[in-house]
C-alpha cells in the first residue's frame, strides 16, 4: 500500500464499465427479475392463492426471505460502526461493500413484505391505522428508520469520493459525471466540511448499533411474542442478531472476493481481509451455534408435548436433511474451513462464505414454516394440502427475483460508486506513509 | 348320491352357523338405565343412560331413540321421546301431564325403553323412585342446614344417614363450604356446615348462591336445593374492553409504550433530521 501514488488509488478504484461477463451477469439477473415481477402480476390478479400458503402456513418462503434480507443488512452496522468505532482500520476497504449490502437488504426485506400481503394497496394503511402495541408496526418503524440510516451511512463517506468522481467526466462519462455533480459537487474538502462529514459518521455509527439491535429483535418479536412450538422463546433476540451478524458477514467475505476478483483490486483488498473476516466469521459462526445448541437443547430436554412433534421434525423427522444442512453448511463446515489458516485464504473463504449464506437462507425457512405447520391444536377437518407446505413456482420465482434484486442493487451501484472509498484509502495511505 | 346329500347338509350347517356368529357379531346388546333430577324443588326431568360392551369395554352409544314412560310402558303413559347424544345421554322433563301418575303414590317407577336398531337390540331399563325433597336454610353464625324429607303415608318424614354435599355455586362448578364436602343428615333429617369462605367475591351486592346436593342416590335421585345469601363480597365487573391495555384497539396503547415509542422515535428521527440539515450545511459550505 505503501508504493501506491494517491493517482494510482485513485484511477485503481474509479468504478469501472461492465465487460462481457458483467454483462451477462447483470443480464441474468434483469431475467431472473423480470420473471420475479411477471410471477407477481399473477399473484396480483388471482390472489394469494397461487402460492402454496393456507390457513396454517401462512408465512411461507417469503417471510422466510424477509428473515433473511433483515438479517444480512445487519452487516452494515457491523462493519461500518463496530469496527469504525473501535477503530479498526483494516476494515476501511470493507465499509462500502458492507454499507450497500445492507442497502440493497433492507430494500429488497421492504418490498418482500409487500409482497407477502394479499391486499398490497392497502399497505398504507399499517401507518394511518397501525397499532402501537402489535410489534408488526415496530418493524415497519424500525425498517423504515434503519433503510434511512444505512442510506446516510453510505452518503457521507461518499462524499469525498463523489468530488473526486466529478474531475474524471471522460472516463465516467456525462450521464454519470451528472449524477456524481448533484450528489457531491459542494464537497469541497475543506477542514469544515471534513470536521461535518466526520461528526456525522460518527453520530451515525452510534445511532446504527442500537437500530441494527432492534430492527431483528424486533423480527424476532414477531415469531416470539407469538406462542407457537419453536417460537416461544426468550433467547430469540440474541439468537436471531447473532445469526444476522453471520450471514452478514458471510456476504461480505463472498462480495469481497468477487469484487477482487472482478476489478482486480488485489492490492486493496488483500489476503490479510480475508484472514481477519475469516477470524471473524469462525467468531461469529461459533456464537451462533451457541445460541442454537440453547434454542434446541433445552426444549429438548424437556420434550413438552406439545413441542415434541416440531422438535422431532426438525431432528428425525420431515425437516431434518434441511435442519442439519442449514447447522452443517451454515457453522460446522465454515467452522472446519476457516479455524486453520491455510482456509482463510480467498479461495476457501469464499466458499465458507458461500455456504454461510446458503446455510443461512434455510435457517430461516426452518424458523417460519415448521412452526406454522405444528399449531398447538391439532388439524382437523382441513384439506390435505393444508398439513403441508412446499412453495408453488410463482413463490420460488418471486424469491429468486426479490434475491437478484438486490445483486442487481449492488452490481449497479458497484458499476456507478466506487465500491472502495478512495478518499478514505489515500487518507489512511498518507497517514501509514507518515508514520 | 348319498355323499354328496351328506356334504349339501353339512355345508348348509356350516353357512347356518356362520350367518348366525355374523349376525351375533353385528348385533350388541343395548344397556339403559335412567337417573332421576330434580332441581330446586321446581325442575324435574329424566336422563337415560345407554351403553354397550363393546371389545370387552362398556361404552356410550349415541344416536339411540329411547322413550320415557312413567309407572308402566304404556302408549297411555309415555312422558317424552329423545335421542341419546354423544355422551350417551337423553333428557326428557316430566311434563305436566303426568301429574296424575305420579300424585298416585309415595313411589312412582320410570321405564325406558329403545325399539332396536341395525347394529343394537332393543333395550329397557326401570327406576323405582321414592318421592323426597330437600331443603335449605341457613342459621345464625352463619350456619347452612340442608333437610332431606321422604314421603312416607302423605307425610314428609326425615331420612337419616344419607350424604348432602353443601356448597357454594360458581361459574363452573360448586366450591365447598368448608374442608368437608359432604355432610350426613341425623335423625331429623338435617345435615349442617359452617360457612368458613370469608371475602368470597359474590355478585355486585355480595350475593352468594348456597346448593345443597344429594347424588345419585338409589332411592331418591339427584336433588339439588338452592338458597340466595348475602355472605360475599360485593363484586362489580369493569370491563378492561376500552381501556389503555397491550390488547387494546388501536389508539388505545398503554401511556407507557406511547412514551417509549415515541421518545424512541422523535430521538432517532431527531438525529436523522439534524444529519439532513448537516448536509444542507455542507452544501452552504461548498457554495461560499
């Protein structure tokens, strides 16, 4: 780092136009998009009856998507404020691509939960009619909150970067250099300006942590404050933050290695990266599966019989090979990978992310559906299709378009921002040359 | 030609015999019995029990016609018709009508009986009932006396030595006077308790309802006696409905969660407004 010259950084991290491969990507994911929404203008014309959701299922894969898109926009607040906070700065050129994770999340986590509703017209009505006291409304408020601060958390370190942006209008362009004027064009670097952009990442980076808490407590509180097998929990604030931080970080080490791969920025982010969010990630992994041997070791201990037919479907019965993928794939093997220094590497790292975050997505599905499908009353009466739940195609379409919307968020905003803060790397640059 | 006579006979002995186990097997034997109520002095009525053993257990047998008669079964006589429910049980009130029947003597009988249906033969069971009373009353000290009277010659006589559970009667259930339960009436026919349930909530003027029981007595049924008394508690009831609760409507938010909510809120958009203002101030800044 030392060796490179501020123009190098500089021309290094300017975004970069799309190849041939990005070009597919992004064409992939356009597809995958548009056959989200057309399954959705179905959805909207028949009902919720396209999906396979009944009366006992009545979360399916999509709040299963919601789970985890609140989950992995937690990142945000990890990366960018803990790790700011306790100044670290190893993780400067991890910042960006935590902050536009969390962004493109909580998007997609807004608009999945729309999706989920039968009557989405009447969205508006949750806040002229919501009511104070169902924790349904404290996650619409806190949602809505957070989406704002990661916004203005991805903003103000932009800042400098954008001022930069504008003196390259023919290699960015005149649409881009445009948008880059009127987002930063005042920033002018002056010691005020730096003085406000620095307080104000600060007041964010506290403000962050405690929103970060509470926007997956209060997913938690959803499932929790509802008394249902496997919900009914007091560890399942802890459980589910715990899990958010993983996967978030799982995501991160995955974008890390395709944007190093991609833009060739093996001088920034660097095997070092790797072997610290590796460490990270093996810290986090460990967390998490200390809060699932208490979530799942104690009411089986106790096997109260009304928890028992859920508890063994997750273990021996219908959900198990999905149960113990989703513990396997999303700890244990990432656990096994990582702990050695050989694995946390960027080949193997990647890897332990990719499958941290597979892993991850079927957690979820485990926390919603088994649930919904062992009421505490027993089933009778109902058609057969409603003792079971396997999402239809217009679900697994919408999914996948709700998951490659936010890869298109991301790989766009890759493309228009640099996705390393380059004032931020020239600044630490001159500092570390200093000392 | 013989032989095969021989063989035709013993084949239809054997199909003779078969039919009849099938038919013993699709057949039960239907039991009825009938339990006596009469509740308060005012209300009477019969209940008929119908049960069956059935795999060696004796079960209750729903959907089973069964008619009520008092004295003999008589056309003349018949006091009411019902279908056993899922408990195996149907009533029927005494009706006015059979006044005459039972004013004839001091023990009347009920019968019931079922017609038989394809899976039960028919069934009758009989009650012999000697006509008592029971009564309640209480003393000072809060003192509850029950008497239980027979009639014997037109006369209501005393009867000793049978159980009357006295209680206090709740939403769902009798709650006892005291440890004891049950209480055997003496020579005059009395059975007595104290009342030792102080503070009991009652109805909005400390009202209590005292019951006295007999139960399943083979003579005289099932009585019940009841006495209003202002032993309680008053209790008015105040509806939670609309008031500030966690499960209230909306609007209706404890005052607590409003100011936890909202302080919660103003505080973070607070922030998120003065970082909004920050940018308007940097603007200023790049401008001068």
């Amino acid at each position: 780092m030392e060796s490179l010259a501020k123009q190098k950084i500089t021309e290094d991290l300017l975004p970069q136009k799309f190849g041939k491969p990005g070009k597919i990507w992004v064409g992939v994911l356009l597809g995958f998009c548009a056959i989200g929404i057309i399954a959705y203008c179905q959805q909207l014309s028949k009902g919720l009856v396209v999906t396979a959701m009944r009366d006992y299922v009545s979360w399916g894969i999509y709040i299963s998507n919601f789970v985890f898109f609140v989950a992995i926009s937690l990142v945000g607040s990890l990366i960018t404020a803990v790790l700011r906070l306790s100044d670290v700065h190893w993780s400067t050129p991890l910042t960006r691509i935590a902050e536009i994770i969390a962004v493109s999340a909580i998007t997609c986590a807004s608009i999945i939960i729309v999706v989920d509703m039968g009557r989405p017209e009447r969205f508006y009505n949750l806040f002229l009619h919501g009511r104070l006291q169902s924790p349904i409304v404290w996650d619409v408020i806190v949602i809505t909150t957070y989406f704002f601060v990661s916004i203005l958390l991805l903003y103000f370190p932009l800042l400098p970067d954008l001022a930069i942006l504008t003196k390259y209008k023919e290699r960015t362009g005149a649409r881009l250099h445009k948008l880059y004027s009127f987002l930063g064009s005042f920033w002018k670097n002056t010691p005020s300006q730096i003085h406000i952009g620095e307080r104000a990442i600060n007041i964010l980076s506290v403000t962050i942590i405690p929103i970060a808490f509470a926007i997956h407590t209060v997913t938690s509180w959803l499932f929790a404050t509802t008394y249902r097998p496997g919900w009914d929990s007091t560890n399942f604030g802890a459980y589910f933050i715990s899990g958010a931080f993983l996967v978030g970080a799982g995501g991160v080490v995955v974008a890390m290695f395709v944007f190093r791969k991609a833009y060739k920025l093996e001088n920034y982010i660097k095997e070092e990266h790797f072997d610290k969010m590796g460490k990270v990630l093996v810290l986090l992994a460990l967390l998490y599966l200390y809060f699932n041997v208490n979530e799942f070791l104690v009411p089986a201990f106790k096997m109260k019989k009304s928890e028992e037919e859920h508890l063994l479907g997750l273990f021996t019965g219908e959900f198990a090979m999905v149960f113990w993928f989703a513990i396997t794939t999303a700890m244990i093997i990432p656990i096994l990978i990582l702990i050695f220094k050989k694995g946390r590497k960027p080949l193997p790292a990647f890897v332990a992310g990719v499958l941290v975050v597979i892993g991850s997505w079927f957690k979820r599905y485990l926390i919603v559906t088994p649930t919904l499908l062992h009421p505490f009353l027993p089933m009778q009466d109902v058609p057969e299709n409603y003792k079971h739940y396997f999402p239809t195609w217009q679900e697994w379409v919408i999914a996948m378009g709700s998951l490659a919307g936010a890869l298109l968020i991301i790989t766009l905003f890759a493309r228009i921002f640099p996705i390393i803060p380059i004032q931020e790397t020239i600044t630490e640059t001159e500092q570390h040359e200093k000392d | 030609m013989k032989k095969t006579s021989q063989q035709l006979i013993a084949f239809l002995l054997l199909l003779t015999i078969s039919l009849s186990a099938f038919a013993q097997v699709e057949k039960n034997s239907l039991s009825l019995s009938i339990s006596y109520y009469n509740s308060n002095n005012q209300t009477q009525y019969l209940v008929a029990h119908a049960k069956s053993k059935i795999d060696g257990k004796f079960q209750m047998i729903p959907n089973i016609p069964v008619s009520f008669y008092i004295g003999s079964k008589t056309p003349e006589t018949l006091i009411g018709k019902g279908v056993t429910n899922e408990k195996g049980d149907a009533l029927v009130f005494i009706p006015a009508s059979a006044k005459d029947e039972w004013n004839k003597a001091a023990k009347v009988s009920f019968v019931v009986a079922s017609p038989a249906t394809k899976t039960f033969d028919e069934g009758e069971g009989t009650l012999d009932l000697t006509k008592a009373k029971l009564q309640i009353d209480t003393l000072a000290d809060r003192k509850i006396v029950a008497t239980l009277l027979e009639l014997k010659d037109s006369i209501w006589t005393p009867v000793k030595a049978v159980d009357v559970r006295i209680a206090i009667k709740r939403m769902d259930a009798d709650l006892n006077v005291a440890e004891t339960p049950a209480y055997a009436t003496d020579s005059l026919g009395v059975a007595s308790a104290d009342f030792k349930r102080d503070s009991l909530l009652g109805d909005s003027k400390g009202n209590l309802v005292l019951i006295a029981h007999v139960d399943d007595n083979d003579l005289y049924g099932n009585l019940s006696s009841e006495k209003t008394v202002p032993w309680g508690k008053s209790y008015t009831y105040i509806s939670q409905f609309d008031k500030r609760t966690l499960f209230a409507r909306r609007g209706k938010s404890p005052i607590w969660l409003e100011l936890m909510a909202y302080s919660i809120v103003v505080a973070v958009w607070g922030i998120l407004i003065y970082l909004f203002a920050q940018i308007r101030k940097l603007k200023q800044l790049g401008a001068a």
